[in-house]
C-alpha cells in the first residue's frame, strides 16, 4: 500500500514539476519561464507533516498529528467546558464539546483537551490545538448571547 501512495505521488509529481510554466507578464508583455528540475535536492519528506481535523480523529486514519481548533477553541472558556459557536451560528454559548467524550470527563477543567491528548497518545500522534488569547471567553452555557451581552 506504502509502494503503491508513494508510486502516484511520484506520478503525479513528475507530470506536474516536469511541465515548463510560462507566465506572461500584463505590464511589460515579457514571458516568464520556470523550469523545476526534480532531480536536485531531494529530500524524504517528514511524516510529522501529515495530519487530520480532530472530527477524523477517532476514525481509522494513521496520522502523527490531530487539530483542534475553529471558532469554538476561540472561545473555549477552558475552566467550565463552556464554548461560542460565534456568528456561524447564532453566538450560542453551550457545552459542545461536552457532547463528544466521555460522561466522566465532561466535568473536568479543559476536557476538549484531555480528550484530544488521549485520542493522540493512543494513535501516537501529537496535538495542534488552538489557545484561546482574545482576551474574551464563553461566560456560561445558556444559549444565545445577544449584541448587548457581547464582548468588546
């Protein structure tokens, strides 16, 4: 399977790179011409580069890194598990990422972040989560926060 990702990537590499891309240029109506030689300077390319959204992050997927992040981690108030959703949906303040772990947890002070650390340990990845330095975060988890109720 390795042989056969690394054999259509290189495929796909060499009929891309070996092509000569001419570029004119609006102004002067010079042609500019670049030519990639992908024979020179080759270097393997490092497995930590590779990596999924946190929603992949359970499924069966052979990654050496896992993200967290959007307008929720924005928000993430990492001491009541509280989060905003923000303009995309309606600025509801609630408990989603309460929803995706475990009963148990769902108290604990930055469960969302237990929860990814656990998942990547047993993949052998490591997490890229986003911090939350606005300077703001979800007061509580009662719903919609209206214009007035918003931060600055």
């Amino acid at each position: 399977m390795r042989i056969r990702n690394l054999a259509a990537f290189m495929a796909a590499m060499s009929i891309m790179l070996s092509c000569t891309l001419s570029v004119s240029g609006t102004s002067s109506g010079r042609t500019v011409n670049i030519t990639v030689d992908t024979g020179k300077d080759r270097k393997a390319i490092s497995p930590y580069i590779y990596g999924v959204n946190a929603e992949l992050m359970e499924n069966d997927v052979s990654c050496k890194a896992v993200r967290a992040g959007g307008n929720r981690y924005s928000a993430y108030n990492w001491e009541t598990n509280a989060s905003n959703a923000g303009a995309d949906w309606k600025n509801i303040s609630d408990g989603y990422f309460q929803q995706n772990v475990p009963e148990d947890m769902n108290d604990k002070p930055g469960c969302a972040a237990l929860k990814l650390n656990e998942v990547c340990t047993a993949k052998g990845a490591y997490p890229l989560m986003t911090l939350q330095l606005a300077g703001y975060v979800s007061a509580d988890m009662n719903g919609e926060v209206s214009k007035a109720e918003s931060a600055l």
